[in-house]
C-alpha cells in the first residue's frame, strides 16, 4: 500500500461547530495519535479526513511529542481555523496493549472461614 502525506485544512465559521472527528493514541499511550472515527457528513468528513489516518502535526507542533490531552488542547486552542498533516496508508499502526495482567493473581478465598 502506497503511504500519502496530506494536509487538512478546516474551517468553520462557529466555534459552537465540532470538527466531527475523534482521536486515540498519544504519547501517553506509546502509540501514534490516530483518526478512530469521523462523523458522517461533518467537516472532518467534508475535508477528506479517514479512520485511521496518523496525524503528523496539530498546526505547526509535532504530534509524536503530544500526550493525548496535549493534543486535545491543541486542537481547541486552534480556534476556527484546523491544520492538520496527516499520513494515509502504509505499514499499519501498531497499538501498545499494556500487558501488566499478565503478572495479576486473584485474591485467593477460604469460603471456611466465614463461619
């Protein structure tokens, strides 16, 4: 699969309007921040953004360096006006699943001694 580097620009007249999309990953979370939904018909939507598109850059920062809520603020403080660059295509993302449940034991129970 070819990889694609695009720029988004969204626009909106009313800040009351959302972008219309939603994003998971961060810095936080070892992982790539990444489009997990766009709203039928939204901006997001208008503009082209697709589920699983990685965001590259919120305005002129860097997303690799954002945690999760960094990004968020980001993205608000933009106000009206949304750049974003994007990457499409190529090898998949990789989530990070923390795997501390490996090491979990249950509580053990004696029902006898209850009485």
């Amino acid at each position: 699969m070819s990889l694609l580097t695009l720029e988004a620009k969204l626009e909106r007249t009313d800040s009351t309007t959302p972008w219309g999309f939603r994003m998971q990953g961060g810095k936080d979370f070892s992982c790539p921040l990444t489009i997990q939904r766009v709203n039928p018909g939204s901006l997001a939507a208008k503009c082209g953004l697709q589920v699983g598109d990685i965001i590259l850059k919120i305005g002129n920062v860097d997303s690799n360096t954002l945690r999760h809520k960094e990004a968020q603020n980001s993205i608000i403080s933009a106000g009206n006006r949304l750049d974003l660059l994007l990457q499409r295509g190529g090898a998949p993302v990789q989530r990070h699943v923390p795997n501390s449940y490996d090491s979990f034991s249950a509580p053990t129970f004696n029902a006898g001694s209850l009485q």
